[in-house]
C-alpha cells in the first residue's frame, strides 16, 4: 500500500520512548510508505509528554501527541507542580488529547486509590479543555468503564482494549472508541477477535502501541507504526475480506480524526492557545468586518493551532478551560482569537476579571467598533477590566478604512476614533496598530497615531 493510495492512521504509539532515538524519522518515512499518514504519540509522564510534543510540532502535519501521567508512571513528590507541567504541554499547537491515563491491575505500582484520584482528575481536566482522552486499562476494563461519568462529553478512546464481550457492549454502547492493535493479528487470539469483530466499524481504531506489542510476522522485533498496516488487513478480514485495504484504511482514518476532533468536517478550534510568548483566548469567529489582510481568509489559524469555531464555544467552556490551565506561566493573556473579542462583551468581561484576581496581566486586541453595539458606560466598563488594550487601525482615515477593513457597522471610522478616545481618557495603556502592506498609506498612519498620542506597532498579517 502506498502513502498516495488512502490516509492511515496509527492511534497509539510511543514514539517518545528511547528505542526511536536513533532512527525516529526512518521510522515515520516507513510509516508513510506503509500508508500511515498520521501518528497519535501519547505520553506516559511529563518528561515523556514535552518529548512527545516535541516530535509532533516537528513532524509537519504526520504527528501528534497527547499529555498525561500513565497509571504506572503516576508522579511522586512533585506530583503538583508535574502535574501543573502536564497542562501546560497541553497548550502546545500538536498536544489534542489528553492520555494516557487509566488503571492497571497488572503489576499493582501504585494503589487503587492513588490510580483512581490521579484518573478522575484527568477525567476532570479532559472535560475541562474539550480535549478526548486516551484510556488504559489493563485488567481494570470494568472498573474504567464504571469510573467514567455518564456525563463526560468529550471522546473517550479506549486504548489496547482488552474487554470481554459484555464490556465491550457497555464500551460501545456509550459511544466509546475501540483500539484494536497488534495481538488482534495473533493465531491463537480467537476470543479477542471476535470481540473485536462485534465493534461496529465506525468505533475501531487501528493502534500498534509501539513499541509494543508488534503483530504477525513481527513479533519478537520492535514494534513501529508502519506494522499499523497488518492490523488494517487483518480487520479486512475480520469484516469479510470484501472491501479494500484502502478503503479499511481510509475508514479507520476517518474514525481516528473524528475521535480526536481533528476531522476537517468536525474539528475542534482552540479556546486557549500560544502564540509566542503569550497566552490567548479565543472567545469567538465573528467579525464585524471582512478586512483584505484578514489571515482567516487564507488560514484556518496561526502558529499551528486551529482556531477556526463553526459556532461560539459556550460560555462554560471558556470558563472552565481558563481555570484548568496554568496561565500564570505566561506574561500575559491576550483576548484575540480569529473573531473580536467584543461581540461576546459579557463573558469578555467575566474573564478578564477571573485572570485578574489571579494576578495575570490581560490584554485586549479589538477592531475598537464595540461602541457601535455596547453603550459608552459598558465599552468603559470594557476598557477598565484589563491591563493594556491595542486597537487595529490599519487606516488613516474613513474612506481608506472602508476600502481595506469593508465594515458591516454604518460610521465604522467614527465609532473606532469613539473607542480610542475613550482608551485614552481611560488611562489603561494603549496602543493602535496597522498591518504592513495591507494597502494603507504608512507615512499617514504613522502620523495619525502620533495626533492621537498613541504608540503604532506595525504587523504583519499572521
């Protein structure tokens, strides 16, 4: 099968581990040759998630990685501040899930208790981002699914599953995705594969939890995600041998994404993300204007991270996904995103004045036409909620803003000079910018911002 042929997907490999030091990218060009197009690399510990992030940002678009303490990695002394590191790599553009955490009846490293606190908080924390969670459970499959709330609302992956048929039923019932990987080739694992066979198609993932586990004829050898390929066929054949390897593959695809909200029908955009040394929040997708320069009318997002909301994410949501993370990392947290911020002023509000009983510096970036829609006491009541505000002016008068930004609002020009003026009576810090070569007049600009006492930071378009 070549890579040209259908997308494959390997939902769970350990690439991190130090039997890829010495050949990592020979291991994802076989992968590709294979038909592997992308590879899920979850962690295990907080050293092995800021690895596995790492190869994903480097991978292109072939990998990425999820962040969690494995029920046999759970950390020790430092647990807080291991863990407070866990949400940060979870910030990381190619961090998508949480994983993988769960319970292991197996070796019995640490207690039930101690297994089941340290779930329920990634169980919190997946629910909290938005993020799917990647679940082990060895010899504990019952004990998982009862730890699961029926409430959770996010994708739950069910990693090297080793379920009976009646958990497997309870699993699928409630939507739950099934990795199935190498021991699904073995001969003599008949039980397995009729169980496997029982899942319905649109809930199987194809995994090689390398370098585990390899399948037949590999077994004895390190296991790599271009073996994904053996467990494609042999759920061909598990499905009757009559549809194509391509079309198996190309369906496990499509389940993967979807499982980890990557699929481009469905895909899940960011609320809080990195962009250089900061922080942002990215509360909305509309927009008020429809500007030339605009990065949305050419990308889904910047600096790797998807931002792209079909609707806005719920007000809860955004709550809950600033109050999981540890922003405090950061200098400050910028309310931007891929829409204006302003559009949703009420819970703008509400979490400008969260991170600022925590003690984090906030900054507004808006097109500065709220006036347009808020009263003159609530666009203040705005202004005053953060440490410093830029307002994009990218024109130097009405004629030429409309030319380039092309606003919905009637008088946009003269609800944005509004806005500015009530910054500057504010005494918040303020600064206006404009973006280079966007078919403004620089000289003019420049000299506009001067009049208005206000620094200019000139930008490029991402």
């Amino acid at each position: 099968m070549s890579s040209g042929a259908s997308p494959g997907f390997d939902s769970h490999a350990h690439l991190h581990f130090s039997h890829f030091d010495d050949d990592l990218q020979e291991v994802l060009m076989r992968a590709e040759r294979a038909g592997i197009t992308n590879v899920m690399i979850p962690s295990v510990d907080l050293v092995s998630a800021r690895r596995a992030s790492s190869i994903a940002m480097s991978s292109g678009r072939r990998c990425f990685s999820a962040a969690a303490f494995h029920p046999e990695h759970l950390p020790g002394d430092d647990s807080e501040e291991a863990w407070r590191g866990i949400r940060r790599v979870l910030l990381d553009p190619r961090t998508v899930a949480v994983g993988e955490t769960g319970l292991d009846n197996h070796h019995g490293t640490f207690s039930v208790d101690d297994q089941l606190r340290w779930f329920g908080r990634h169980i919190d924390l997946a629910s909290a981002l938005g993020y799917p969670i990647i679940i082990h459970s060895r010899k504990a499959e019952g004990e998982v699914l009862d730890a699961l709330p029926r409430s959770l609302d996010v994708p739950v992956i069910l990693h090297c599953w080793g379920g009976d048929a009646d958990a497997t039923a309870r699993a699928v019932e409630r939507g739950f995705y099934i990795g199935a990987g190498g021991p699904l080739t073995y001969p003599k694992n008949g039980r397995y594969r009729r169980v496997i066979q029982g899942v319905p198609g649109e809930l199987l993932l194809c995994e090689t939890d390398s370098p585990f586990l390899p399948p037949e004829p590999c077994r004895g050898r390190r296991n790599e995600p271009a073996h994904a390929i053996r467990v494609v066929q042999t759920i061909r054949e598990l499905r009757g041998g009559t549809e194509s390897i391509e079309g198996i593959s190309f369906m496990l695809w499509e389940n993967a994404m979807r499982a980890f909200l990557l699929h481009p029908e469905d895909r899940r955009a960011e609320i809080v993300y990195t962009y250089g040394d900061s922080a942002y929040v990215n509360l909305t997708s509309r927009c008020g204007n429809d500007c030339r320069f605009c990065i949305r009318r050419f990308a889904d997002g910047v600096g790797g991270s998807y931002l792209r909301h079909r609707e806005d994410p719920p007000a809860e949501k955004v709550i809950s996904a600033i109050d999981a993370l540890p922003l405090e990392d950061f200098p400050e947290v910028v309310f931007c995103g891929f829409g204006e911020p302003t559009l949703r002023s009420d819970l703008l509000l509400d979490c400008a004045g969260r991170l600022s009983r925590r003690g984090i510096r906030t900054r507004l970036n808006t097109n500065g036409l709220c006036t347009s829609f808020l009263s003159r006491e609530k666009a203040a009541e705005l202004v005053r909620s953060f440490d410093s505000i830029n307002v994009s002016l990218n024109a130097s008068g009405a004629s030429e803003y409309n030319r380039i930004c092309r606003p919905s609002t009637e008088n946009a020009w003269d609800h944005l000079m509004k806005f500015i003026s009530l910054v500057k009576d504010s005494g918040v810090k303020a600064t206006v910018s404009a973006v280079a070569g966007s078919g403004a007049d620089p000289g003019k600009v420049d000299a506009l911002a001067g009049r208005l006492g206000l620094p200019l930071r000139m930008r490029g378009t991402s």
